[in-house]
C-alpha cells in the first residue's frame, strides 16, 4: 500500500484507486469494477447493485430503473421495459409505472379502470369499479359496478400490495365499497341498510325514516284527493271542473300500470346488468 523512489527516506501512500505489493517503487491504478482506499495493498471488488470506473476510491451504487446483479461490474443495465428497480439493485424485481406483476411475477401492462402505480401494488380501480380481492391472480380483472356503491382503491392501504392481496383483512367490503354496500361488485346491502333506488346506493334504515313519512304524507294527501273526487261525483258536480277529462284518464289504470312497469324495470336492472 506504499511505494518509494531511490534515495528516500520514507514510503509514501498509495492513493485511493491505487494499490501496491510490498517494496513497491510506484502504485498500480484498480482497474474497473473495483476500488480502493487511501495506502491500500489491493482493490477490491464492487458487490452487485454497484459499479466502478478504472482507479476509483469507491462503487458507484446503480440508480433507480438500472442493476448489475454481477460482482465486479463495470457498468449498471438499464431494465427492460415494464419492470423496474430501487436504487443498488442486483435485479429488476418489480414493475414500472403503468404496469403490475402477476402472482407468477410476470409484468402486465395496467388493465383499463385501474391505475397501475407499478413496484409491488396490483392495480387499483378507479372510483365506480371493483376488483376481486379473494386472490392476486384476480387482480387484472376490473368489473363495472352497476350501483354507486364501489367508491374504488386507495393507494395508501397496504392490501395493494401483491403480497398482502388476498389477507383476511384486505377482503372486507370497506376496501372497495362505500357505507353500508358489501359482497362481489358492492352489489348488496349490509345489516341495518337498505338499497334506495332515489341514490342508486345502500342507505341507512335509520335514514330512511324519512321517505316513510313523506311516502305517509302523499297517501294522506291521495285518501283526501280520491275521496273530494268521489264527492264530485256523488253530487253530479265533478262536470263542472275542467280537470274532469284528465281525472277521468288517471283513474283508468293506464298511468298506474306504466308507473308498476317502470318500478319493475329500475329495480330489477341493478342484477341483470352485473356481469361476474
């Protein structure tokens, strides 16, 4: 690690980058993909994730999205597309930004509907869509919600994470569903909430309180409007209103059977449209 010329009287240091063998008269520079310190009798050799230059007091470590799983390397290696690196890596192990790796480890592009922040996370849907979490190899597949009730991932919660994916609880309806929605696609209401059609969305019972009274109210109002309605025409009066042609068609049950049909038809689509 020293070296001297003729006629001193002391060794000197070799520098970092150098090295030398005993009775040394000048240092020898590392050659790449090694280094050294200050007075050093040999270099050493870079570990992977890390790379030298020739006559280098120290590695390089690989920047993010590069590595060099070999010792010694002279040079980091970019990652192929789709996957990518933390910083001192020996290998390109997780996926770049719009892509997620498979249960197999395999990258994918992002599916539609989800947002593919890449390293470790599976895909998170996008507010009004929904994943099945009961296993990672499920995680590309992005359904439609027929119901407002799928409010979408968020990236802050570590069930994304391909690892914890389909853990105990990463599978509870919060993850995915608003208040009160659970089971596949948030398509059912828990216990103590009810579906209204109003929202398209599961409400509390408490809350719904309310629609009961005014649901009472406009009965009460219907029983006072029928029975003034049957007084006109007990009394040969209701001639004289000029309503009476449009009194007359409402009563005809026409009006009543369309309104059935279209409450069929709005409560029954919510299971017809879902596809699972």
């Amino acid at each position: 690690g020293k070296y001297s010329g003729n006629s001193e009287g002391e060794c000197t240091d070799c520098r970092a980058g150098e090295y030398s063998y005993p009775a040394a008269s000048s240092c020898i520079s590392c050659n790449a993909g090694t280094f050294s310190g200050v007075g050093q009798s040999n270099c050493s050799i870079c570990i992977g994730g890390k790379y030298s230059g020739n006559s280098q007091e120290e590695c390089t470590a690989c920047k993010a999205g590069e590595y060099s799983s070999n010792p010694g390397s002279t040079s980091c290696e970019i990652c192929a597309i789709g996957t990518w690196s933390s910083v001192s890596s020996l290998a390109c192990d997780v996926a770049a930004l719009d892509y997620y790796l498979t249960s197999d480890g395999d990258k994918m592009s992002c599916p539609k509907y989800a947002t593919c922040f890449g390293g470790e996370l599976a895909p998170i849907p996008e507010s009004g869509y929904w994943v099945d979490h009961r296993a990672h190899e499920f995680a590309g597949e992005v359904f439609k919600c027929a119901r407002n009730t799928c409010k979408g991932g968020n990236r802050s919660s570590s069930c994304w994470i391909r690892k914890r994916f389909n853990t105990s609880t990463c599978t509870n309806a919060e993850l995915q569903c608003t208040k009160g929605a659970s089971g596949p696609i948030c398509g059912s209401c828990s216990d103590g909430f009810t579906f209204q059609a109003a929202t398209n969305s599961c409400e509390s019972c408490e809350d719904t309180t309310n629609y009961a009274y005014i649901v009472i109210g406009v009965g009460v109002f219907g029983v006072m409007v029928y029975s003034v309605y049957s007084y006109l025409i007990k009394t040969n009066k209701i001639k004289e209103l000029a309503m009476f042609q449009i009194l007359s068609y409402l009563d005809s049950g026409c009006v009543k059977i369309v309104w059935v049909t279209y409450q069929i038809i709005v409560s029954s689509r919510f299971s017809i449209d879902i596809t699972y």
